[in-house]
C-alpha cells in the first residue's frame, strides 16, 4: 500500500490492475478515513487515466451485486458534483422515459454535495427502496422502471459514506457512480461536470457495446441545463450545440435550482409531474428526457419532446409515480 502511496503522490498514473487493486483495498475496509481522503484529494487535484477509470470500475463491479433484468434498459444518471444544486432531473426524466414507453433501470444514491439526490427524493415520498433482482423485475414489469439503490447493491461503498460526506465536494466515485449500474443497461443517458470527464466517458464506452449519449453544459452542469451551450457526445458523434438548435430558450440557473430543503425539492418534483410546474423547470426536463429517448429509439429530437411533453400533459408520469410509490 505504501508503494501506490508513493506512486500517487510522486504523479504516477496507475495501471489498470492498480487501479483495481487500489479500488478493492478502499472498498474492503483495508484503508484508514485519513488514507482514503488523500487518495480520493489526488484525483481532485489531476485527472484520472483511462486505464484508473476502468481498474476502479472493475473493482466496483466485481463487489457489486449483479442485477439481470428481462429486457433492454436506460439509465439515466448524472455524476452529480457540479455544485449547482437543481432539482432533481434526471430522476423525473426517468419517470416521463417510462411513462411514454422506454424501460428504465435508474441508478442512484443519496447526495453527497446537494440538497437532494435520486435517493433522498424517493426516500422523502416513501419510497421502498428494493433489495434484490426479483423485485426489482417485478417494478420494471409493473411500471416500465426500476429504481437501484446503490448502497443495496454495492454494500462495500457503506464504509465510504461518512468520508465522502465530510469531503463536500466531488470525489473519484461520482465519476463511477453512471459507469457502475448493477443492471449494466444496454442504453445510457449520462450527465458529466466537465468536459474532461466527457471525453473519458467517451473513450471507455466506444470500447463497449453500449448506446451512450453523454452531456455536459458548458458552464459547468451534469446535465442539459439551458443555461449556456451544451457539450453531446453519442457512439459515433461529438458536437457543441447552441440551445435555440434544441428547440429551446435560454433559462436563468436560479429558475431549475432545487430550493434550500429537501421539501422544495419535492414541491418542484411533484409540480413537474402534475403539469403545474415553471416553463424553464419543465422545459429542462423535457429536453433531457427527449435527449434520452433519442438515444434508445433513435427518433428524432423533435418527435421525442413531444413524446415526452405528451406523457407530462397527458398525467401518465404522474400516474406512474404514484403507482410505484404504492
């Protein structure tokens, strides 16, 4: 351990087998809170290789707890750490994707640098969180979406919590967090906080067989924010859009922020799904359920918005969220 200690420090990149030797010493309980937060302070201050990204991502895989579901799936997921605060998008995407169609096998966790996270949310409106793959068939057979709790599935990362919280700030496993779904859909829709992490999602899930469309908006949000131009990467494309070419107008960053409770959280997550919520808050979460979907059924952008639009107006993803709430 000393050795990768002194690696580390001294500006070495790891090898693959490193990395996932180095990832399952952290994740076994081998490793001190003191130990850990300098590993997890080398990856804040340089960015992580190729080759560290898929050894921890193998490591995180092999102590997971395996989910195999009946169908092709989404997962739509962002890396969070972007310090920006906004309600809770990705997750209502998830809602509207199901609702109008497209199966979801959502990955999420509680926040550990914001007011809410996926988790905390359904948790907040009495959310079973399941534990095992055969409820989790049973929801996505039910409702169209699963929702996979991460600590239930990679009960290694409990040792993590109380470090990564006293952190409070983005750390090496929010970068894991979209690349480690016990599910490994066939399809994702990622969010990133950077362009760097954009790009090194990029070169990892060409190597797959993955359907992959990855976003990051240019002033520094995990997700298509309307607030400035938005970065897209998919399997075969890298482009910079302006918003009007999405269809969209320029929104304010305090009209999608989530409040300073989990309770405005909820209050903006249920106004989105009732049809009762702000045109930037609902335009927001159409256009990355609408990106979402294009990456799974390869529509086009326009016919996927109003897909989506359709399943809000129509109370069918309002309708879904209290089935699975029940």
């Amino acid at each position: 351990m000393k050795l990768t200690y002194d690696k580390l420090s001294g500006g070495h990149i790891l090898s693959i087998s490193e990395a996932e030797s180095l990832m399952l010493e952290i994740c076994t309980g081998n490793l001190n809170e003191f130990q850990i937060a300098f590993i997890l302070g080398i990856y804040k201050s340089r960015t992580m290789s190729l080759n560290e990204l898929i050894g921890f991502r193998n490591a995180l895989v092999h102590l997971s707890i395996p989910v195999k579901l009946n169908k092709p799936c989404i997962d739509v997921c962002g890396t969070g750490g972007d310090n920006k605060n906004t309600f809770n998008i990705s997750t209502l995407s998830a809602f509207v994707l199901a609702a109008s169609g497209i199966p979801v096998a959502k990955h999420g966790n509680f926040a550990s640098t914001s007011i809410s996270g996926s988790s905390d949310i359904l948790k907040h409106f009495g959310y079973h969180f399941k534990t095992n793959e055969g409820e989790l068939q049973k929801e996505l057979d039910k409702t169209n979406l699963c929702f996979i709790h991460a600590p239930n599935f990679h009960p290694a990362l409990k040792n993590l919590v109380t470090v990564r919280k006293s952190l409070s700030t983005n750390t090496l496993f929010n970068l894991m967090g979209p690349l480690v779904n016990p599910a490994n859909t066939e399809y994702k829709y990622v969010g990133v906080f950077n362009k760097e992490v954009a790009r090194l999602y990029n070169y990892f899930l060409q190597s797959t067989e993955t359907n992959y469309t990855i976003v990051h908006s240019l002033d520094g949000y995990d997700e298509i924010s309307l607030t400035s131009r938005l970065l897209q990467i998919s399997n075969n494309s890298e482009e910079i859009l302006e918003k009007e070419e999405l269809g969209f107008n320029s929104i304010n960053s305090n009209e999608i922020s989530a409040g300073t409770s989990i309770e405005n959280a909820a209050t903006i997550f249920t106004k989105v799904l009732a049809n009762e919520a702000t045109t930037a808050q609902m335009n927001v979460v159409l256009i990355n359920s609408a990106t979402a979907m294009r990456c799974y059924n390869q529509k086009s952008l326009e016919e996927c918005i109003q897909l989506c639009k359709e399943s809000i107006v129509s109370k069918k993803a309002y309708n879904l969220f209290k089935t699975i709430l029940n």
